[in-house]
C-alpha cells in the first residue's frame, strides 16, 4: 500500500484496527512511536547497487490498555512528519514487535488495515546461477488444456 492509499482508508476508516497476518488483531491499546522514511542504501548478489525507501509506521503496545489511537490523530502524526516523508508517494510499511521486530506491508479490506509478510528475494538470479523455477502440471491438464496430438483415424500413429 502507499501512503497515499494509507492516507485515503484512513479517512474511510470507522475503527482504526490493525490485525497480523496470522488474523491476530493487534490490542487496540497500541502507539505508533515512529513515523519516518527508511531508506536502505545496498549492494545485491550481483553487484548492482540499490536504494529503497519506504515510508515506515512503528506500533507498540504498552500496559496503559485505555490507550486509543483514532484515524484523524494518524493522518495528523503523518501530517506532521510529511517533511521527513518527502513528496514521494512510497511504499508503506509497519513494524511491529513478536519475537523480534517485525516488518510488513500493509493492505485495507474496509473495516481493518492488514499487516502483509513481506519475503527476502534474490535481486540478481540471471547472474547467480539460480535456475527458473519450472511450472509443473499434471498430465490431465495437458489433455484439457491442448488439443488431442492423435485422432482415432487421423494417421498420426
């Protein structure tokens, strides 16, 4: 999600619920303690250099349970930290505590946002010898999707 998209179903948004992609909500007593622009300056596999940025959320939870963050109060910290932000629309992406900080993306079905895991990926497959990964079918499917190769009485046998 961008955060022009963020920004849009917060405006839409009745609750501000946020829920892991496990379909564990986050407790509604929740901080967002950082609003920023996080940007990874990096070197791949293949030696192309890189840059990323994204716009990034921090929410974490705290004892004080009648803690309630409101839609209007984010746009407002996002507001606030639109210098920082920069004019870009980026990419927007939540951290959260489990085990150890976690990292997502975000999407909104129109009731609640939801963290999406995001995956490590090689940047430069074509030049570390990765194969492409090769779509298996199985053999009923060459039949249904391909016309017959023989025909009874075509003299193809």
């Amino acid at each position: 999600m961008k955060l022009s998209q963020f920004k849009e179903a917060l405006n839409q948004a009745e609750k501000l619920e946020f829920c892991l992609p496990n379909g564990t909500n986050i407790p509604a007593h929740f901080h967002i303690t950082e609003a920023g622009l996080s940007t990874k300056h990096f070197i791949d596999c293949g030696g192309t250099v890189r840059t990323e940025k994204t716009v990034s959320f921090q929410i974490w939870t705290a004892n004080d349970v009648e803690h309630r963050l409101k839609a209007p109060k984010l746009l407002n910290i996002i507001r606030i930290a639109e210098p920082i932000l920069g004019e870009e629309d980026l990419d927007v992406e939540m951290e959260y505590q489990a085990e150890t900080i976690g990292r997502y993306g975000l999407a909104f079905d129109g009731q609640q946002f939801i963290f999406t895991p995001k995956f490590t990926n090689c940047l430069a497959q074509d030049q570390c010898g990765i194969p492409q990964e090769k779509r298996k079918l199985n053999l009923s499917e060459l039949t249904i999707n391909q016309a017959p190769a023989c025909t009874p009485g075509g003299g193809c046998c």
